[in-house]
C-alpha cells in the first residue's frame, strides 16, 4: 500500500469542510432549529396537521442537517488523533483503519456537498414525480414499472415517505402511467435530474421470437406546491360597493343599502351579494365567494407553473437522458454526466444516488457556466 501523506489529506479534509460549513451557515441553522423547536412544542401544534406535519419534518431535517455536519467535524479530529497514536507506537493496523477512515470521511463529505448545491427557489419542496411510457409498446409499459419500483426503492433506503397518488395500468403488462409524492425536504431539489427521457435496451420477455427491444419511460419530477383552504386578502385590495337590493324579497331586502359589491383590485374579480337581509352578511357571503374564486385562480396559476418546471419530456429516440442497457451488455449510463454503472440489477433496485449527484453537479456547473 501506498504511504498516505496524512497530515496533507487531513487539511485537505478540513478545507472542505470548512466550505460546506460557509455555505450551510451553521448560526443560521442552529437559530432555525431554535425556532422550529419553539413552534413544535407548542400546545396546540396538531390543530393544524398539515401544518405540524411541515414544521416536525423540517425540525428534523435541519436536526440531522446539524448532526452530519458536528459528526464530520469530530470524526476528522478523531482521524488526526488516531494517526498521530498510530504513528507514535508504530501501529501498522492502526494506520490501515485510519486510511479506510480517511476515505469514509471524504465520501461523506462529498455527500454533504452535493446537498449544499440545492439552493435553487424550489429544491426545498417535497416532490411529485410522474413516470409515463413512451415509444415501445408493452416492453415501454413494463419499463415505467421498473422505474417506478427503483424511486420507490430508493426512497424507501433513505426513509423517506412516498406515497402513490395515481396508477394507470396497461392492458397486457406495466404501467401507462404513475404518480406518486416524495414527502421529504429537499426532495424536489433532488429528484429534478432524473427528469427527462430514460431508455432501456433488452431481450423483450414479450417478443416469442426473443429478440431485442429498445423501449422509452418520461420521468417528469415537479415541487409539491402548497395548497391553502383559504385566502387572506388584505383590505386595501379590495374595494366595497354598498347599494340598495333590488328585485323581490322580504319586507326590508329593498328599504336599505344591503347589497355589497366586492371588487379585488390586483385581479378585477368582481362579486356581488344581495340575498341576505343585512349589509354584513352580504359582505361576509360575499368574502367567501371571493376567497373561493381566488382559491381557484391561484390552483390554476399552481397548474401552470408546475407544467412550466415540468418541462416538455417526449419519451422517445433523439432525446434521452440516460440508458439502461441489459444486453448484449450490462451498463446504466447517464448521457449527460457520462457517469455509468456495470450494475444493473443494483440500479434497478434503487441504488441510484451516485447517478443523481453527478446529475446535481453537471446542472450546478451549467448553471454557473450560463451566468
């Protein structure tokens, strides 16, 4: 074996740490957990639970964002120590563990580093990912089923909660389609560079003349936008129209100025309300028939910008991303990264997260390229 220089790779380690450290702004974390521990021991958190939902699943994400970077920390004092015993005393097998420990300590923090590149507007929001079959009939279909079980394996390694929102199945085998949520921080941010066209290669199990196949699945990944169930609208958006009732009613519904007419200024959404007896009740059934069309109007902007990120992905030759090759070799490989993998039966089974820090890394450089 090679003599470590270890004096050299230990500042080579802390330099690095050092720089995640800068970005991660480790007195801005540590004061976020102050307050997302102050709010989940509120006594009344889960009267909201959507809402205790989101603050409890930050709280510990930025907890165990902490904890990876204090570990790292002490295990590269650690490593320091343990090589300078080991030289001391002459201890060759000391030596070896503190070598393995060198390596286990820059993986680590190359996995730290890829999460501090996820600082794009939306690469905090959990993740909706839909999976369709593209060109090559039945073996297409079958393919949107082997993705579908690799992310939901991959997130299952990580703990992370998935849940299955819609599946629609093909008439012979596989999926035409599927979508399913990733509830996790920091998914979308993850899981947008396995966006594209993906294309398998093999002997089609569906072909009785056992002939080779080449078939297409589009992954499109979106954020999970916040949905509200009502809108606050702040008063000087709106103007009020009060004016007397008219057509048939009660004894009063024509005597007073009971009608209200709302106008949201920032849209021109107008609603009027005469069917109540009092001003303030035409007001208050007013302000929820404007919420509601607010609501909707806001859905509709939601819907339109999640197909905006989600892109246009065709899911057929010409404009693949990755290729998933079972014969007449065994080879994943991202096209965009170049980065590839001889292990297919491992890929397929959700060991993927090599593929998507080469991705996080390629979009950070032609992000800074393009600036």
């Amino acid at each position: 074996m090679a003599e470590i220089d270890f004096p050299a790779e230990i500042r080579a380690l802390r330099a690095t740490y050092r720089s995640i450290e800068d970005v991660s702004d480790v007195d801005a974390l540590r004061a976020e957990i102050a307050e997302l521990s102050e709010q989940a021991g509120a006594p009344d958190l889960w009267d909201d639970p959507a809402s205790a939902q989101k603050v409890t699943s930050r709280l510990s994400h930025r907890q165990s964002e902490l904890e990876r970077l204090t570990k790292l920390s002490a295990r590269i004092d650690d490593l320091e120590v343990l090589v300078e015993l080991a030289k001391d005393e002459g201890d060759e097998d000391s030596l070896g563990e503190a070598a393995k420990e060198l390596d286990s300590i820059r993986n680590a923090l190359a996995d730290l580093e890829v999460v501090t590149l996820l600082s794009g507007e939306y690469d905090e929001r959990e993740a909706v990912v839909t999976i369709r079959a593209g060109a090559g009939g039945v073996d297409a279909a079958d393919f949107a089923e082997m993705l579908l079980r690799m992310y939901l394996r991959w997130a299952e390694r990580h703990g992370f909660p998935t849940k299955v929102m819609d599946t629609s199945y093909a008439e012979e085998a596989g999926l035409k389609s599927a979508t399913f949520e990733v509830n996790a921080p920091f998914a979308f941010g993850t899981l947008s560079v396995e966006a594209g066209t993906h294309r398998l290669v093999r002997i089609s199990p569906f072909d009785n003349q056992g002939r080779r196949q080449t078939s297409f699945a589009a992954v499109e990944v979106i954020p999970l936008i916040e949905q509200t169930d009502s809108i606050e609208i702040p008063d000087n958006e709106i103007r009020v129209d009060v004016f007397r009732s008219s057509g048939p009613g009660g004894q009063s519904v024509n005597t007073t100025d009971s009608a209200v007419r709302l106008t949201h200024l920032p849209t021109g959404i107008v609603v009027s309300m005469q069917n109540e007896k009092s001003q303030l009740q035409n007001r208050a059934a007013a302000m929820r028939v404007l919420q509601s069309r607010l609501l909707l109007l806001k859905k509709e902007q939601e819907d339109a910008e999640k197909k905006a990120l989600a892109g246009d992905v065709k899911a057929s030759w010409g404009d693949q991303m990755r290729s998933y090759v079972l014969n007449p070799y065994q080879m994943v490989k991202d096209l965009r990264t170049e980065h590839e993998v001889g292990n297919t039966a491992a890929v397929l089974d959700g060991d993927i997260d090599d593929f998507i820090d080469a991705g996080i890394r390629w979009r950070t450089g032609n992000r800074n390229s393009a600036d």
